[in-house]
C-alpha cells in the first residue's frame, strides 16, 4: 500500500490518502509541541510529494499558524490546491474574552469558518470537523448551521470530532429527518494505548457508514519506542511528560513485543504501532504527525508491510483493556447448547451467562 491508494471517506465520494499528515506542529507557538517554519514545509512538501492528499488542522493549531502556514504554502503551489484534500476544525475559542468566539453554536461557527477561510487563504474547506461536543448547543442548530455552510459552497463535507457516539448518532437522526447534509466521518483518538473506542465509537461509525481518522496513534510518541525503562523523557523536547502515565511497565512491556516483531517484519517500533491501527477495518485514515522529514519518513513506511493475524494478537494480548458496561457484562452472555435447538440460526439456547456465574449481580 502508499499514499496513493486512496480510500473513499464514508458515505461519501471524498477520497483521501490512508495517512493523513496532522499539522498540529506546524508553528512555534506553543512550544515544544510545534516546530519551525522551514522543517514545517519541508514535511508538507514531501507528503504532498509522495502523492499524500489529506490534511488535518484546526483553527486554535498553534493559535492559528498551523492554517496561516498551510494557506502560505498553496498560495505559492495553488495548483496543488485543488487535489488536496484540506480539513480544519471549529469550535476551539480563538477569542476567550468572547462567549461566542467559540463552540458550536451558529454565530460561532459562521465566524470560525470565516476566519479560517482567510488564513488558509481558500475559498472552501473540504472538510469541517467540530472539534467537541459542546454540550451548550442543540444539536439542530449546529447541523443546521452547517448543512447551510455546505450548501453555500464554502464547505465540502462534516464531520465531529471527539464526541460521544450517542451524539453522532442523534447528529445523523437530525440531518436524516431534516434532509440536511449527513455527517461522513469521525475523529477520535486510538492506539494501542487508548483502545476504550473498540466498545462504542468504531461499531457506531460502521454501523452509521461513518469514516473513521484516528488521531494519536503513537500516544504522544509513547509508542514510538524512544522511551525506555532507562531513559525518561525531557520535558524540553517532547510532548509526553515526565509523569506521564503511559510510561509504565505494562507500556514497556508491549514496546518489548512490539520490538520484537518489528524485527520478523523490519519495521520499527512506530511502523508496526501506526500500522496495527490504520490496518483495522473500521479506520479510514490515520493520522500522522511529524516534527521533522525524517519522522514522516518513517511514518510512512507503516505502509509497507502486513501485519499476520497471530502478530496483531501478540501484540493485543499486551494492551487489553476494561470494557464499559454493558460490554463487560454482554461478553459474558453466550448461547447455552441444548438439544441443538436454534434461535435466529444461533445454536443453543436459552441465552445465559457464559463461564462466570452471575452472582455479582445480586
């Protein structure tokens, strides 16, 4: 696989690379997170280079100068506009002073949208993902507010990001009844490390003909395998912290497996977290994020090569993870086998609890 297999968004006819470049980093201003003008475009150039098409940014990025850069750069290359594929986030406050400079309420996104316009120097975004669920909002007014913003051709497609699935869900139900622009994707985060969205998030979107962009697959560089049992991170140059709580035994233990298969397939550690997650059936897109060339270099080469199924299960069998209710209580539930009965074509039957009795329930 490459940046050029593309893959259809959703349930919609977008089709983006199956890495997506995060731009997060793309300026200075909020420290150790970013990194400078110049290795910010070299990483851009090169992405878009190998046939990448897909961006990820956000209006707060860098408080603002992760569009700025982004829009610079197709002002000099604006044939490239057009077959890149740029998605932006709004509902980040830009102007705390302001109870509506932010959120997702009609005045706030008109204006947001308005403002990342300008910098990313474009007269549409393909992509507008909210950023969070703002609980302060109906959900009517924000689908309303953005099937107009797509119908006035200054957005493409929608999307949440970060939002619970019961709220897709009712997101979905509300632009159906109302035969307004449907959502196509969600963002969420999942990794090895954060695998929580297995119960409800990935089903959901499956369910719903939703793409899926997970962000952080590398938990902050975690699983990148630079840390080590013998070497903490520097709270000057990365983003994990010294206290981090994902650099525990448990994490280093999953490195060493991760490691060791690296080895069976010639990939590094950050290759084999990247590709466990792109690689699954409910993700569309991943996305990547690199401070320097050689970072995306390596990013992408979680493209070439395949994962066995007994290597996926090694590695999972490292990162196991506590189910939400009712999950942790259905997977309990199997058919009982009694005289081959079926029900629904399912052998066995009544339904009961599985090896666990059910005394906890009392």
């Amino acid at each position: 696989m490459s940046l050029t297999n593309y893959i259809t968004l959703g349930n919609s006819g977008l089709r983006v690379s199956p890495l997506c470049l995060g731009t997060m980093t793309f300026g200075n201003e909020w420290g150790v997170v970013g990194t400078n003008l110049e290795e910010s475009l070299d990483v851009l150039s090169a992405y878009l280079d190998r046939g990448g098409n897909f961006l990820d940014t956000a209006n707060v990025y860098t408080k603002g100068h992760s569009e700025k850069i982004i829009g610079d750069y197709f002002s000099e290359h604006p044939s490239k506009r057009d077959r890149t594929v740029i998605a932006t986030k709004c509902c980040g406050n830009m102007h705390p002073s302001d109870p509506n400079g932010g959120g997702s309420g009609r005045k706030a996104i008109m204006h947001q949208v308005e403002d990342s316009l300008r910098r990313l120097q474009t007269d549409y975004i393909d992509l507008l993902w909210i950023h969070f669920w703002d609980r302060h909002t109906p959900l009517s007014e924000t689908m309303s507010t953005l099937n107009d913003l797509v119908r006035s051709g200054k957005v493409r497609h929608i999307g949440f990001s970060d939002h619970p699935a019961w709220v897709c869900v009712e997101a979905q139900n509300i632009a159906k009844a109302n035969y307004w622009e449907p959502l196509i994707a969600i963002q969420i985060e999942y990794s090895l490390l954060q695998r929580t969205a297995e119960d409800d998030l990935l089903p959901m979107a499956q369910h719903m003909g939703l793409g899926i962009t997970p962000w952080s697959p590398l938990r902050g560089g975690v699983l990148s395998g630079k840390y080590t049992r013998d070497s903490r991170p520097s709270p000057e140059d990365t983003r994990a912290a010294v206290d981090s709580p994902f650099l525990i035994e448990s994490t280093y233990a999953l490195l060493d497996v991760i490691k060791e298969i690296g080895k069976e397939v010639d990939a590094t550690p950050a290759q084999i977290a990247l590709n466990w997650v792109q690689s699954n059936d409910a993700v569309s897109s991943t996305i990547i994020g690199a401070k320097r060339l050689s970072q995306l270099e390596d990013n992408l080469g979680a493209l070439d090569f395949t994962l066995s199924d007994e290597q996926r299960s090694r590695i999972e069998a490292m990162c196991p993870y506590d189910k939400h209710f009712p999950h942790n209580f259905l997977d309990k539930i199997i058919p009982s086998i009694q005289n081959g009965t079926t029900i629904n074509g399912i052998e066995g039957a009544p339904w009961a609890l599985g090896p666990a009795d059910d005394s906890e329930r009392y």
